[in-house]
C-alpha cells in the first residue's frame, strides 16, 4: 500500500474506489485522469491495481492513496488444478479481494472499474461493501464464438455486470454505440468520456527538439507518428509512403515498438530511408516537447476487415490520446477515415486536420495541410476546450450524483 495522503481526516470527505487490475495503470490517461480529477474535486480516492513495471509518479495528488491487489491464492491454485484456475480467474481474484478487503478502506460513494476484469472484480467487491459502481470499457470485446470458453466466459460476466451498473463510459460517440449494443445496454446508460488530456491550458509554443535530436534542418517540416508503433497503428505503411512524399516532409517516429517481429520489419524500412524518417524510443520528462517540435501529426488505425482486425481499432478515433494532444498544442492532423474520425477532425465547420482512406496517400496530402496551416492550427486550438478531459468528466460526474439521489 503506498500511502499519498493524510489520514486524520479522511472521514470528512467523499470516498471513491478504482479498480484498475493491471500494471500500466500509471501509465493509462483515463486511469490517471480520473483518479486526479476526483482528487482535485474533493474525492478521497483509492487506486486498486497490480504492482506496475514502472513509477506510480502518476499518482501524486494528496488526495489519492494506491493499493496493491496482489493474489497468491490463486497463484497456488494454479499450480495445483490450471484448467478450473484459468477459466474461473477473473471471479477467483474478485474473491480474493474480498478476502483481502473484507472491511473497504472506506466507504465509498460509488466505485469505477476499469476493463472488463476490473468489471468482474468490482461487482464482486461492490456486493461485500455494498457500493454502485460504473462502468469504464477502454477496450471493446466482442461477442466471438471461434474464442476460448474461458473468454467466451468472461464476455458473459461483462455482459451482465455492465447491464447492472449505474452507467458505462467509453471514449466516443461510436464506442458507445458499439458497447451497448454488445452488451444489451440501454443507449442513454452509456456516456462519453474523451482519451483527452486533463488540463485546459493550451501549449502553442514551438521547440526545437527533434530538430536538435537528429539534426534536421529548418527548411524541412517535421511529420510525427507518436505512441505504440505497431502494425495495427500502419506504422509500417507510413514509413513507406515516405517514398512518395515531397522533399522538404520527414518522418519521426517516437514511441515504442510491439512485437519483435513487427519490430525487424520497421526497423528494417526505416534503415532503408535513413536520411529521411528517424526514430526516438526515449522517456521523455515532458511529453509535451515532442508535440511541440513537429509541424503535422499522423493518426492511423488499420481498419482493413478482410484483415479480421476487430471493432476495437475499427471504432478508435475517440480512444487515441495523441489525436487531443496535436489539438492542445496546434498541431494539423492527417487521420485514417474510420468510424467517428471525421467528426473529430475532418468536419467543415470543426476542421484541424485532413481524413485519408490509406498512409499511401500522406504524400498528396501534406501540401494541403500546409496551404492551410494556420487556420488548421487555429481550429486545433479552438477544438481541444470542448474534448478536454475535466470539460467531460463534469458532465459524468454530475450525472452519477444526479443518479445516486433518485
């Protein structure tokens, strides 16, 4: 348990608990996001969640005290019966908290149970303290009969705790969509909370980092692709349609790679395009600084059905955090036309960026981004206020309570 605030008076304020069960909890904006937005409004907040692979830095606010489910029960069970183990785990670990936190730390107004195990194991513990919860799906499971019976099983529990909670969260008009009519749910039960970033500060200013990083000369405009570079997010097709850009367009990549396998393959074309796309992998101290030294911004998901990629890229135009971050700081967007995306970025009276079918086509875009630049930057700006993360969490927060009184 890592302690972060004060406990004499923590009677004197509302409680809520998160149930985040896995280790980048940290590092997920939603989870962080919410818990310090809580905090910053008088919440006494507790984060339940799995010890992470990096820092809890994220988890400052005084207000905010972290514990660590562990479960070893049911790693013992494992070793002894694997099959029964497997298939029941999510319930087997609701249990486990329970015997753990028989008595909740405190009681809490409501609790939110992030994905579809911390779903499982909320409803568990919301039953032993008594406590409603909600619902925040950061990824859409589909219904899929080809998948094993363990996660057939636990699409099943999903299905009929959301249908029980006092509302569903995802990030965007379409994702909801979708999640209530995966799981049965009433449309107006499911509410919209952006992948957004908390802070309503608007960070224009330019910096010369990735120019000074890989010595890139003025006369060129930085082209960013940020975050995971896996297949799923066309990283591969992007770095080849450099091939076809104009001279005076380069590509950075920053972020971190997926597989090893995905990870020759992109590597290996980067390597063949050296002089004109360039690679970063470092932690940054400020995130910011790398948005800030780029004059374009690249959103892609692979969509391809033929592919069988699934519902959960297919509908992510709301669930991509870098989208709000090329906003807040005035960065013109090219985007993969998905579900939802033209609404975000490409609508005419909205408009802070460019929607294309396929990364083939960046080539032939990014001259009309920058005929229009200024006023793409300026609708950047102007858009982030309405996506910001406090603007909707307003909304949902007001709507719970408005809830908990009938």
């Amino acid at each position: 348990m890592l302690h972060k605030r004060k406990d004499e008076k923590a009677q004197e304020k509302p409680a809520v608990g998160i149930i985040a069960p896995f280790s980048h909890a940290s590092m997920c904006q939603s989870v962080v996001n919410t818990a310090t937005y809580l905090a910053m409004h008088g919440y006494l907040v507790d984060v339940f969640t799995i010890p992470p692979r990096f820092s809890l830095k994220s988890f400052d606010e005084e207000n905010i005290k972290v514990y660590f489910i562990k479960t070893p029960i049911i790693e013992r069970l494992r070793k002894i019966f694997p099959r029964f183990t497997n298939f029941f785990e999510p319930v087997l670990k609701g249990f486990e908290d329970v015997i753990r936190f028989f008595v909740s730390p405190h009681r809490y107004t409501f609790i939110i149970a992030f994905d579809q195990e911390g779903l499982i194991r909320a409803r568990i513990l919301s039953k032993l303290w008594c406590v409603p919860y909600v619902y925040h799906s950061l990824e859409i499971y589909e219904h899929d009969l080809t998948a094993s019976p363990s996660e057939q099983f636990k699409k099943k529990l999903e299905i009929w705790f959301s249908q029980r909670a006092l509302f569903c969260l995802s990030q965007d008009e379409k994702r909801c969509d979708i999640l209530a009519e995966e799981n049965g749910l009433q449309r107006d039960k499911v509410l919209v909370v952006y992948n957004s970033a908390l802070g309503c500060e608007l960070l224009p200013e330019k910096n010369n980092y990735l120019r000074d990083k890989f010595d890139i000369n003025n006369n060129k405009y930085i082209v960013l692709a940020v975050g995971s570079l896996i297949i799923e997010h066309c990283i591969d097709q992007i770095v080849t349609s450099v091939d076809e850009w104009p001279d005076n367009f380069v590509l950075v990549l920053h972020g971190w790679f997926g597989s090893s396998k995905d990870e020759q393959l992109i590597r290996h074309e980067i390597e063949l395009r050296a002089e004109r796309v360039f690679l970063s992998t470092d932690l940054l101290n400020q995130k910011y600084q790398i948005f800030q030294s780029s004059d374009i911004g690249l959103v892609f998901f692979q969509h391809n059905n033929k592919n069988n990629y699934k519902k959960n890229f297919i509908y992510a135009a709301g669930s991509s955090g870098k989208l709000f971050d090329f906003m807040r700081t005035g960065i013109p967007i090219i985007a993969s036309n998905i579900p939802g995306m033209r609404e975000i970025v490409g609508d005419y009276n909205q408009k802070c960026g460019i929607v294309i079918d396929r990364p083939k086509d960046i080539g032939r875009t990014l001259p009309k981004i920058i005929e229009e630049y200024e006023l793409l930057r300026q609708k950047s700006l102007d858009n982030y206020s309405f996506y910001e993360f406090s603007q909707c969490y307003s909304q949902i927060l007001a709507q719970i309570h408005n809830k908990l009184e009938d």
